[in-house]
C-alpha cells in the first residue's frame, strides 16, 4: 500500500466516507472534500482536482509537504490538513 493510501484510508475512517482510489476526489464527505497528496509535485495537480467543489476543500498532506501547501493554497480558499485529519489551516470561500 502506498503512503498516499494509506493517508487515505486512515481519513477516510475518521471522516467515516469511503477511499475512492480510482476517480476524482479522494475523499467526499457530506460537508467536505479532501485530496491527500504526499509529493510536493503533486499539489498543484490535487487544488485542480477540487478547486472546484462547492464544499469546503482540503488538502492531506504528510508532514514534510504542509509548509508547500499551506503557500500553494494560499488565496484558494483551500484548506489544508495534516495526514491525521488535524487542521492546519481551515478552508474558506474565497478563489471561485
């Protein structure tokens, strides 16, 4: 299983939604949406997977990534997450 699952899985059974690895947004749930992204290179790629949601949008990332996308989030709107589910920086509306 790779870091990225694994992340995935853990925050998909805290937030009690399902891990769809395949398509789209990582994790759905009922008031948020959540991409789990464990390369630096990778979170350019994962804010254009939910800029676009209406819900509130987070970024998961692992610990050396959150200084990397707390300033790629920055002015998004996005929020960003540890790969615990603990929030760093809380997701607003502003970016649509």
């Amino acid at each position: 299983m790779t870091k990225h699952d694994e992340i995935a899985n853990k925050l998909a059974k805290k937030f009690g939604t399902e891990y769809k690895s395949n398509k789209g947004i990582d994790l759905v749930t009922q008031k948020r949406v959540i991409e789990v992204e464990v390369k630096k290179g990778g979170l350019n790629q994962g804010i254009k997977q939910i800029v676009r949601s209406d819900k509130a949008r987070y970024l998961a990332v692992n610990k050396i990534n959150i200084k990397n996308a707390l300033s790629s989030t920055k002015g998004t709107g996005i929020g960003v997450m540890n790969e615990n589910g603990k929030i760093i920086k809380k997701a607003g509306r502003s970016g649509k």
